[in-house]
C-alpha cells in the first residue's frame, strides 16, 4: 500500500499545490510592487511591510549559505577525535555474544578486536 | 645497534625514523621532523613586518613599527617553545612500561611513561582527521574491570603523523617487544 506509484489522490495534492504557490508568488508581486496608495484606495490596509519583501529572500539566501558552512561544522564536531575509543569499538561490539565454532560451516558475523586485526595486516606469517 | 631510515610523513614532509636496540627487551624509536626553515622563518617576518609597514605608512603611528618586531619575535618564542616538535620517540622497556618524549625546538621535553601492567597492546589505527583518513599508532590501555576491554587510547606521533610504511616498521618492533611478556608472564 506504500508505492511510489502515481495516484489520483496525489494528482489533486500536487495540483493544489501547483496553483496554491503560484498564488502565493503573485501575491508576493503584488504586494512587493503595487505602491501602498493604491493598496489603500482598494480598501487593503492590512499588510506586513514593504521592507520584509527583501528581508526575507536576504534571510533565506544568508541561511542557506550559512546552512552549509554549519553542517561541514557539525560534521568536523560529530567526528570522533583520535584519543577516543569510539574509532574501535561501540556498544553493540562490546556486548556480542561468542558464537560456537561449527565444522565446516561459514564462521558467524562478529566484530573482531583490532589487536588481531593488526596482527593480520602487519605481522607476517613465516 | 642503531640505524636510521627516511620517510614520509601524512602531509609529505620528509620525516627520518631512528631505531636502536639497547639490550633484548628495550627498545627505542625516534621519529625526527623537519627542523624550521630559513626561508619559512624569514618569510613569515617578512611578512608581518611588511604589513606593519603598511599600517605604519597609512596610520602614522610608530607605535605599529615596534608593536610589530614585539609581536614577530613573542611569536617566534611561543611556537619554538610550544608548537614546534622537532622529535617524538618512544622507549619499549619489556618488563616496565613505555615512555614517549616530544622534544620541542627550544629544547623543552616532555614525557609521558605508561607501565607494562596498563599496557593492552599497541595498535595501528585509522580514523578521520581534518578530512581525512590517517593511519596512527596509538597505545590501547587496559581496562581494569574488563580483561577485553580498552579504557583509553593514547594516540603516538602526532606532530610528526609518518605513513604506514613507517608505522608498520615501529608496529613490528614493539610486538616484538609485547610478545615476550606473553611468553615469559613472571609478574601478576
């Protein structure tokens, strides 16, 4: 029941959708251009001011900018730094259990510790 | 028995390993960074005694000039004594412990001594640094409670950082060294 697929349902949401921001954009021309007289001469007083017309897409386009140099900030924070234990090992590989070693099936899926993972790599077998 | 080969470190400066047995269960690894530079040195002075001058000719306050050579020879002080690692070695005592040694430019040193019964192994590991992923030796110390488990990782050369050709001729050395005390376990 949870498919990609086009529905009818999703035809009339996108639909509404489409005519509902090209609403919006002509209502943010409109109130961004047409002088505030001429506004009033039309009974439409209620209105935020001009000045947020270009205050909020300068807001938008600093925060994105910004966005980016913040997620690079969050990711250098997120990185585990190279005094930690978390660069080798975490909860779930403390706490695995030891599998039995059967004969002659596939050894199970487990964590091995690093020390035997050097020893592998760098120490060669004579 | 000493001897002593070159390599690179991560960021390609030239770095040279030194090793030297001093008897059957004690060893000792140096690694020797690039000594400061001249050119680097003048450069640098050079530098900040041009925009000295600069703020001199627009400001006309000689009180920048002076400010200047106070700030360039502080600096110069501060990164010798503080910043500059001109050597990290690290002494594999069998039955004792490990000692590692930063000497700094100015000729400060510092020592960290760790004792064999902390000691879980040392390992060459991988880890994100600066957007990057390096290869570093690091010593794993025991936990107490947990006969598996690490307490702490003390991570080695870290001015220095050599690549893994000169961290797997350090790793084989110092197994060679750890391995005798599983073969020969006299103490608790």
């Amino acid at each position: 029941e949870n498919s990609p697929a086009p529905l009818p349902e999703r035809a009339i949401y996108g639909f509404a959708l489409f005519l509902g921001s090209w609403f919006g954009f002509i209502l943010y021309l409109i109130w961004a251009y047409i002088p505030e007289t001429w506004l009033f001469s039309l009974g439409l007083t209620y209105w935020p001011q001009k000045y947020w017309a270009v205050a909020l897409p300068v807001y938008l386009l600093v925060a994105v900018g910004i966005g980016y140099i913040l997620l690079f900030g969050i990711n250098m924070m997120s990185t585990a730094p190279l005094n930690s234990t978390h660069t080798i090992t975490d909860n779930y590989a403390k706490k695995q259990q030891q599998k039995t070693f059967q004969e002659e099936a596939i050894p199970a899926l487990r964590d091995i510790p690093i020390s035997e993972v050097n020893r592998m790599f760098f120490l060669p077998e004579k | 028995m000493a001897e002593e080969r070159r390599f690179r470190s991560a960021c390609g400066a030239p770095i040279a390993l030194r090793r030297r047995q001093h008897s059957a269960s004690c060893r000792e690894l140096a690694v020797r960074g690039p000594r400061l530079q001249l050119r680097s040195l003048s450069a640098a002075t050079s530098a900040v005694w041009l925009a000295a001058y600069g703020l001199f000719a627009l400001s006309e306050n000689s009180v920048v000039l002076s400010a200047a050579i106070f700030i360039s020879l502080i600096g110069l002080i501060i990164y010798l004594h503080f910043i500059k690692i001109d050597q990290e070695s690290l002494l594999v005592i069998g039955s004792l412990g490990i000692q590692v040694t930063s000497s700094y430019a100015s000729g400060k040193e510092s020592t960290t001594f760790i004792e064999m019964g902390q000691v879980k192994d040392v390992v060459i590991n991988e880890a994100i640094h600066m957007q990057k992923v390096i290869y570093y030796l690091c010593i794993l110390l025991q936990d107490p409670e947990d006969p598996q488990g690490v307490s702490e990782v003390v991570p080695l050369f870290q001015s220095s950082k050599p690549r893994l050709d000169c961290l797997i001729e350090v790793y084989k050395s110092c197994q060679e060294i750890l391995e005798q005390r599983k073969t020969a376990p006299q103490s608790s």
